[in-house]
C-alpha cells in the first residue's frame, strides 16, 4: 500500500529495481498484469522509507520473496534515472512526474523458487501475471525501450558482484 509515494523537486519519482538471480546467474523476468510488457520487480518508495526498507517491501508485494529469501549481493551507488516518454506522464498530476530515479539492487534466491508468488502479499494488488528466468542481459533487449539505457547501467554496475 503506497503512504505518500513521493516526487523529487526535478520531477523524479524515487524508486527502487530488483533483480533477482539464481545460483546460475538467471535473472528473474516478469510479465505486467493487462499488459505485454516484461520488467524486473520494482516500485516507488514511501517518504517514510530508505531504499532497502522500499527494496524489501516491493520484493514481497511484487514476488512473495521475504528478507529471509533473498541475499543482497549489491547496490548501485547513487540514483539512475530515467525520463517517462511524453505519452506516459500524468499531466494531471501535480507535481508533475517525469521520470524515475532509481536504486538497483542485486538479490540471490536462497532456496526453491517454489518461495516465489506473484498473487500480491501483504493485500497488495498484483502486479505481475507470470515470470520465467532469463539470461543476465536478456532483459536490456527486450524492456520496454525508454528503460534499456537504465536496465544497461545498472546490470553493467551490478556484474560485478556476481564476480
């Protein structure tokens, strides 16, 4: 449930992305529910969280994944951003979102994924309809295309912890 999900004074809505992998380095890749697109788990934080507090929350709302689940592996430093294309901003919203800034986080699943369920926890509404495990750069090529250049940063940042 959002409490005062936030934007920044540029028009940046905080955020935070997730990429789960597996022991063979397999990325877990989702389908949006009434849509064709496929994303990594992600989600806007609260005003009243830090990036891992968001991180956590969105892993369990999105995936059923709990702390217990997961072992962080890394994070990039910093924000990376990204601009919504003009026919995706609410331009009735004030303040008016441009895009998002985002914190990325590398997480392994410890444990089946049988763990994993995309019904919403937490009397969450559910986000994704099915996921499936790709290769670790798979997901640049195919992400919606205003999201590639951000997917690229942060899995070129995120490589290195699987090293």
């Amino acid at each position: 449930m959002r409490i005062n999900a936030m934007i920044d004074p540029d028009g940046y809505r905080p955020n935070v992305g997730i990429v789960v992998v597996r022991d063979d380095n397999c990325v877990l890749w989702a389908k949006r529910i009434h849509d064709n697109g496929w994303q990594f788990p992600q989600g806007g934080m609260n005003t009243d969280e830090t990036p891992l507090e968001a991180m956590y929350r969105e892993l369990r709302e999105e995936t059923g994944l709990c702390p217990e689940h997961v072992d962080i592996l890394g994070v990039t430093p910093g924000w990376l951003k990204y601009q919504l294309p003009y026919r995706y901003r609410r331009k009735n919203s004030k303040p008016l979102c441009i895009g998002q800034k985002q914190v990325w986080y590398l997480v392994r699943l410890c444990g089946d994924e049988s763990l994993i369920t995309l019904s919403g926890a937490d009397g969450s509404k559910a986000e994704f309809q099915e996921y499936r495990w790709v290769d670790y750069w798979y997901p640049p090529k195919h992400v919606i295309r205003f999201k590639r250049d951000v997917y690229t940063r942060a899995l070129t940042h995120l490589q290195t912890f699987l090293e």
